[in-house]
C-alpha cells in the first residue's frame, strides 16, 4: 500500500473523550475513528489487523472441523423468552428496537439462543453430532460505560464458536481440543506468553468455566496466580473452597490486573434443555443436546495487543496481525527509485512511504503505526547494496542485503 | 468440503411463511436460514457464496484505487440531524434504539452522514482530494413488508462506495470509471446479459441517477427499455420530457419489471454542503468537496441469481459465485476410492458427497444445490480412466479423463 495513495493520516490528537491509550493511539495513528463511546470505525490498516486476527482465529477452529456461519444481528424474542434471556432485568444490556410492523426486537448481544434454535432444522439423530458452528459477528451490548477503547465495545466483533455433542465426554473431549487451539490461537497473536487461561465461575450447569486473560494494568479484572502460574483464578472464584478444590490450598498466590481476551464454557443443557434441542440416540430415545460455547473477543484482541506492546512512541503490532511487515522509506533520488523497485517486489507486505515529506516525518509515522520493520534505502544503504532495516521493537538498525530482505 | 462432516443438510420442507422462490430454495438446500421475514443466517454454502460475490467486488474496486474500511451500525444522531435525515417523517425505515446511559441511536440504513463526517479529519486540502472509500457492511431498514426472500432485507449486506472530489469534472471522471467497473462486475457475477444501467431520478443536485436493474418476473421495479437496450428507463422517469431530453422520443419502449442490483449517484454537495466537508483550493479558497455514492446489495444480489436461474430441480449458480464448482460424488468401492483421491488433490474446489446415501439421493441433492458440475466416478467411468462431468445448466454429461478436469 502507497501511503500518498491513502486517504488515512496521522492525527496530531485523539479525540478528545478518549481516555484509553489504545483508543487514542489507535486513532491518532489512523487505524479506527470512533463514533462514540465504545463504538468504532476501521480504517483500511485497522481492519487489515481485523482480518489478520481472523485469518489466525479461523485457521486454528477450521482445523478442529468447525464451520463457519454469519447469524443476523436483529433478534426476534421469541428463543430468548423461552431461556429467560429477553427480560431487561436478566440480561442489562439489551439494545431493543421496534418492528414498523409491530412486535420488540433486540440486538444480538451474544448468540446461543438463535444457534440452538437454527440447528433444531439440523440436529435429529445421534448421527448428525458432534458438530461445532462458529461466527466473525458484530455484537452489541447497551454498556452504561464504555472508556477502554477497544477492549469495551457497545458494538463489537466477536468471535462464538458453539459444539453440539451427544454425550457429557464428548464435549469434554472437545473442550480439551478447543483449550489446545486457544493456546496456539493466543501464541499465534503475539499473547502466548501473558495470557492464561484462568477459573471463572461456572454457573448452574458448571463448576468452573475458563476465561483467558491477558496481564494488563489497565486491565478491569482481577486475578491471582500462583508461583509457576499453574493455577490461575479469577478474583470471583478466589476463596478457600475453591483452592482447596483445585489443591492449592496454602499456595502463595499473587494478585493483578487483566484483560478478559476469551472464554470457554461448558453450558451442557443451559439452552438445549428450555429451547428442546434434542436428538434420538442409537437405543432410539429422546435426549438433549450437550453444548459447549467459546468466544474471544476479535475487536477486544486488537486493542489488548495495541494497549499492552506500545511504548512511548506508538503502537509496537506483533508479526501476523501487523498490517503490513514493512514500512519502507527511500531516501535521495536513487534510494527513492529504489525503494520503488523494491516496493513493486513484495507489494503485499510493504507499506510504501512515498509521501513528498522529509524522512523524520516518515520516522515519526513509522514508529506510531508500530509496523515490525522499517526499511531505508538510501544512497548510503545502497553502496553495500543494501536496506537499513530497523526493528520497532528493539530499535535497532542492521544492515541486510536487498536481496535478503 | 465434506458433506458428510458438515451439519447443513437439504431440506424437505421451505419455512412456511417463505415466499419467495430465491428464499424457499436457499432455505431448502441449506444456504441460509430464516429468522424472521427480511431477516436470515447464511450457513457454510450461503457465507462461501457471498464472499465470492465480495471478491468480485472487491477486485474491481481495489483496482480503481478505493480503499475498504469498516464503519459501526449504532449511529449518533448528530450527523444526521444536520442533513434532516434522523427524521422519521425524512427517512421512514430507521430502526431506533436508546442508549441506557441516555440518547437515542439509530441503527444505520446507509453511511452517507458518518462517512463525510469522519472524512472532515482527513480532508484538508486539495491535496488530499480525490479518495475513495468502501465497505462491506450490514445494513438495517425497518421495512413494513419483507416478502422477497433475499431482494428486500431487513438486515442485510451492501457494498457502498463514496468518493471525494475537488472539481465536477473529476466527479464526473471517476463516475464514468465506477459505470465501467460495474459493468465487469455484473459480468462476473453472470448477470451481465440481463442487467442494464437505468436512468432513474436524481434529486435535488443532478438530473438522473443510474441504478443497475436486473431483469427479472418477480422484480419490484418497473423499466421501459428501446429495441437495443440502449435506453433504459425506471418507470419513474419514463415520460415524454425525459425521453427528449434522452434524444429517444418517438421511438418503441417495451415495458418489464426487474430488480436493482446497484445504483450510482452524483451527490455533489447534497451532505458535503450541509456537514461543512471542505478542502483549501490551491488558490487557498475554502470550497464544498463533491461527492458521488455508489452501491451494490450484496445479499439482494445472492437472492436475484438464485431467483434468476433456478429450474425445477433447484438453484444454478454461475462459475463465479457458486460455493464449490465440483460436486463429486464416488459409486461403489472403486468409486468412493478414487473419489476420495480426487477430492484431496482438488479440495478447494469440491463439495465432496461422502455422505452414506444411495446415489440417487446425491444426485438430486446435487441438483438442488446448484453446484455447477457434477463429476461422478465409478467402475464404468474408471474403466476409460475418467469421470463423468455434467453441467447443471445444461443437464448434459460428458466423460473427461480424470487427469484433465
């Protein structure tokens, strides 16, 4: 991508109303534009690292046989009524709208109710589980507050993924295989090494869920580890019983702050049993599906990532949700020609600064957008034949043959 | 993909309140499913179908040099009330909700408003002029009867482009490239024979905009078209002072309805002027920026093909578009075997029927599914080394070695 070709700049300032440092960074460096509180726009390079948090999300759950769907944002009441869900004092933060035809509709805030209710056409017999269905879908929850930037949306992309199973073992058996692509998925985006997969409380149908969370100190939860971070809990299950439970009774364990980047949970019959998803198993009787349901929170990821690596300069993106490897810049007529050629080389990878401004400008932007390398292609360089190639993380220049780049 | 690892099925039995033929069959053969009238969930086939209809777009867009962005649903009413249009006397499909924290939103049926509102941060200068800029975003209009299945929607997903000029003569420039792009669009969609540009009314601030109608019986508009199609009118613009104004009055006029599939429109100062979206000249003058928008209905577009060239048997879908081109189906042993070796060499392109059904079944499922070419290898077609191919359009067979199609 030619920046002069951009429409998209660097700002001087964030907005106003933006507290968070993702949010402001972000907008400062041309990524998003928010709309309001909570609710933002992406630019052509923030929806490159959209989709590149995707393309990793989506590689990891197809592998594990899911397939993906798109469900509609506008939710007829009728599954959430049955579950209880509907109700303003159940579920706080509903966005509801109105028919023209009349009848109350709301804003999907999460989907299982509408999941079950689609796959009644699809479930029948023992023979047509497991089958797990996932979703890229925008959600929207009515926040009375929404000061994190990306990390709290009131319109937001998440990613669901729902499994279907026949028995209480089968689902384990995949709740064990989707905490291995987790592991791999959050590696993957750069937050393998501070983020754990943490006990959450589990509801009716439960003991535990597991939230993954991502060390953070503008994180909102709490949560407490122990030395060799083997067990993780969330404050909201941290008392004696349940570390008596889990056998860490009398561990020391540390407190701080994270960021909730997904979830898992074995709902079992939490919406199968009052929406009557049920299957004939081989012995021909009527039993209720088992489900599972694991999120992580696509727009959420973007800003942790942007919050937790930037430094005093800008955002610091990881490898493969990084817009673009490069950011390139020629100096002098020659390094200008070619940085052109180089450019038309690798044109997927590149983001080509070939704006008519001088080279600090470009090395000021290049360290606010936070793209892994920049490369400068000057008269100097070239006289080895070579590119100074500076990585964004470190700092630190090296000189690398043009060819081995 | 595996049919039998995925969990869409054909159906028996459309929803009973369906319709529309593009809509009862889609449902039927497992591409999308209805949650309320305008309303639907694209399933694995539906989702793959779409995205080849964005790639299509996509491509000739990105090739004009437009740049993709994501903008939000949830809409403040401020831009909005600055061009009258929050108004729901002005504007009758708005879906409105309220934030818990106070205000109303709206949910955005088009993205004029936020568009040009966002742009005041990036344009400043004639130098920044002219840009393009596009989406592919889920759109809600509260329309009191939905009853067309895909072609009207509740919520549903278009393409809109908005581009940004200093002078009408580059407005005009670019508007005459869009009208191009999109005749290669609707060419690669496989509408390109029965869909003509139409004059239609402009409004306020030009004579005629263009909208992209589709041939079709159940369409919802009305055309008049000349001997050679070279005039295309909507009916609301077919009258003696506009056919002289055309140079065509006099000459034959056939009437017959069809569906827009897109429309493009000079909108020069119509939000621009009254969001005070401005640009220094290089004379240093302050002056208004000219806008044209152009859209595509992406969703409408998937129900106006499988509408368009449904038959008896169920959808067809042209090459371009369709979920897979193969339908593979393997009869007896050395049929499923080299079926199975087939399908790994070519997954990409093949919807592999491995499911334990007699073949009889497949076939009529293959039909109902559209896909465009059915490849069947058994004993008899293994015995000359090949497959038998047949064209869902034409129902004709032919035997091509395996190693050639």
């Amino acid at each position: 991508m030619r920046l002069s070709k951009s429409f998209v700049k660097t700002l001087r300032e964030a907005p106003k109303d933006e507290l968070a440092r993702n949010g402001a960074l972000l907008s400062r460096a041309g990524y998003i534009h928010k709309e309001m509180a909570g609710v933002y726009d992406y630019l052509p390079l923030g929806l490159r690292v959209i989709e590149n948090i995707k393309k990793i999300i989506r590689e990891e759950l197809n592998a594990l046989g899911c397939e993906e769907v798109l469900m509609s944002s506008l939710q007829n009441p009728e599954p959430w009524e049955k579950t209880g869900r509907f109700s303003d004092q159940e579920v706080d933060i509903w966005f509801k709208t109105e028919l023209s035809s009349g009848g109350a509709l709301g804003l999907a805030p999460t989907h299982e109710e509408p999941m079950v209710n689609m796959l009644k056409s699809y479930i029948s017999s023992y023979k047509d589980l497991p089958l797990y269905v996932y979703q890229f879908q925008t959600k929207f929850r009515n926040e009375l507050r929404a000061k994190s930037g990306l990390m709290r949306g009131r319109e937001f992309l998440m990613k669901d993924l729902y499994s279907f199973h026949a028995s209480e073992e089968d689902l384990d058996k995949f709740y064990a295989e989707v905490e291995k692509a987790y592991a791999r998925i959050f590696e993957k985006l750069g937050l393998g090494n501070d983020t754990y997969e943490t006990f959450a409380s589990g509801g009716i149908f439960a003991k535990y869920s597991h939230e993954y969370q991502t060390v953070l100190p503008v994180g909102e939860d709490t949560i407490y580890y122990n030395s060799d971070h083997s067990v993780v809990l969330n404050k909201e299950v941290y008392n004696d019983e349940v570390l008596e439970d889990l056998g860490v009774k009398g561990a020391e364990f540390a407190e701080t702050t994270a960021a909730e980047v997904g979830n898992i949970f074995k709902l079992k019959f939490k919406y199968s049993e009052p929406l009557g998803l049920k299957f004939s198993s081989e012995n021909n009787e009527m039993k209720t599906v088992y489900m599972g349901c694991y999120g992580i929170g696509v727009s959420r990821v973007m800003g942790v990532i942007a919050e937790k690596f930037a430094d005093d300069k800008g955002l610091v993106w990881p490898e493969a949700v990084a817009p673009f490897k490069y950011y390139l810049v020629g100096i002098g007529e020659n390094g200008m020609h070619e940085a052109e050629k180089w450019y038309k080389e690798h044109e997927d990878l590149v983001l080509f600064d070939d704006r008519d401004v001088r080279p600090g400008e470009k090395f000021a932007d290049a360290e606010l957008l936070g793209i892994p390398y920049r490369v400068v292609i000057s008269d100097k360089t070239l006289a080895e034949e070579s590119a100074e190639v500076t990585d964004r993380r470190t700092g630190e220049p090296r000189l690398i043959k043009l060819t081995e780049i």
